[in-house]
C-alpha cells in the first residue's frame, strides 16, 4: 500500500487596506509601545511621573503656541509677513509654560490630596463642585488677566475691566465642559495624567474659541476697511479681546482713541 503526499501551497490572503494599514499600526505602535513599554506615550507617563512640573510646563506651553497658530490657519488670518506665526505665538508659549502649568500643577495636586482615597459617588461630586467653584475661577481669572496683559493691558484698571467682562462668558464654557472631563479622569484615567488630560480640553476648545474670535475680527475689519487685504498690514483699526489680543472684547463695547493720529477702536478697560 502507498500513501502519496502532496505538497500543500498555502497563500497569504492580502489584508484590506494593505500598507495603510501596516503604517497605521505601526505608528500605534511607536506611540502606545504596544504590548511593550517602549512608546512614546509610555515615556511620556513616565516623565510625568518623575519630572511632573518640567513635563507640564513643556506641554502647556507646546500647546498654547499651537493653539494660536492652529487657530491663525483657521480662521485664515495671516501675518504682514505672509504666515500664520505672530508676535503672540511666543507669549502664548511663555504663558503656558511658566504660569497656565505651575498654577494646574498646584491647584490640581491640592484638589487630588484633599480627595485622595475617598471613591464613593458622593466625593465624586464634591470634588466636581470643588473644580468647578475654587479651582476653575482661580484658573479662570489668572488667564483672563494673563491674556489682557498679552492684548497691551498695562494698568490694574485694563486688567481688571477685562477679567470683569469675560469672567462670566469663560466660566459658562467651564461649568459645561469641566464636570464631564473630570468625571471622565475620574472614571478612566491615572492621577498624573490629569493636567495634561485637561491642557488637551482646553487646547480643543481655546482653539475653537479663538479661531471664530479671528473670524470675526477679520469680517468687522473688512466691513470697515473693504480694500484691506492682507488685514494685518494696516494699523487704522485694532480689536481687542481677552483671549485675542487681535479680537475683540467679549462684551463688544469699544471706546474711541487717538493713536498717532489714526482713529481706531481699543475695549473699554
């Protein structure tokens, strides 16, 4: 009796997407590490856990310069120089990194060591409370005058007329968008995690808010100064706000002041 054996040809199915998908995965690789813990997200976490300051300065500030860049293109608002890269983009970082940063950094570990240890629903939501009525207006205010001091505020009347008019506007935004994001670093995410997790929110957000700021400078300007294009060449008009110092106030009063013989429009500090 004789068996024969045929040799058996085995054809690797192609993958639907084929390098695209190969790419994609390994950038998730590269930034999750995978199954080890050589990604960049995993060295990340670590920095942040033995160099938690310096990693959130870094990313504070990496993200406000972005944030005003990103929403420059937006909103297509370019520079006299042809760009989308303004004087603000290295204030932005610097406010990023040395104030936005160490004042989460602080307020933050304060609100973690006061909660620390206690998970019941009931210090959930004290805690919530907490952010949203301590933490955030100490945050709130700092960047509201912060940002004023950006837009050419000089005096402790300009900074304080600015942080009255946009404190109520800002903490509306925060109230909404706060409770969910704590509640979800809460649910899902590690205690070191959470500024950055917040810096990301708000970067979403700050971006969003900025970019139609612009939008509507951009179309007041033009309305006033059909002609005007690029708009950042000209010094007739001017529009401030606290959170653009190329916008306009949040309130949309504006006073009349003389500049070098050009009438253009400045807030009402």
């Amino acid at each position: 009796m004789s068996v024969k054996f045929e040799k058996e040809t085995v054809r690797d199915t192609p993958v639907p997407g084929g390098r695209k998908h190969e790419f994609a995965h390994e950038i998730g690789e590269r930034l999750t590490g995978g199954e080890s813990t050589q990604g960049y997200l995993a060295a990340y976490l670590q920095q942040l856990q033995t160099n938690p300051l310096r990693t959130k300065m870094l990313t504070s500030g990496t993200l406000s310069a972005l944030q005003e860049v990103l929403a420059s293109w937006i909103a297509k608002d370019v520079s006299s120089h042809g760009h989308y890269i303004n004087s603000r983009v290295p204030k932005m970082a610097v406010y990023g990194a040395f104030i936005s940063a160490p004042l989460g950094h602080f307020l933050i570990s304060i609100l973690q060591r006061v909660f620390k240890g206690r998970t019941s629903l009931s210090a959930k939501i004290m805690q919530i409370l907490v952010s949203n009525l301590i933490v955030s207006p100490i945050q709130n205010t700092v960047y509201l005058a912060s940002m004023a001091i950006i837009a050419g505020a000089r005096t402790f009347h300009q900074i304080r007329a600015t942080v009255r008019v946009g404190f109520m506007p800002v903490m509306k935004v925060s109230w909404i968008t706060s409770p969910l994001a704590l509640a979800f670093a809460q649910k899902f995410l590690p205690e070191h995690t959470w500024v950055p997790f917040f810096n990301i929110i708000a970067f979403v957000i700050g971006t969003w808010i900025n970019s139609q700021t612009k939008k509507k400078r951009l179309q007041a300007l033009r309305r006033k100064v059909p002609w005007l294009l690029p708009l950042s060449e000209t010094p007739l008009i001017a529009w401030k706000h606290y959170g653009d110092d190329e916008g306009r106030s949040a309130s949309g009063r504006s006073a009349s002041v003389r500049n070098e013989g050009s009438s253009y429009s400045k807030p009402g500090y």
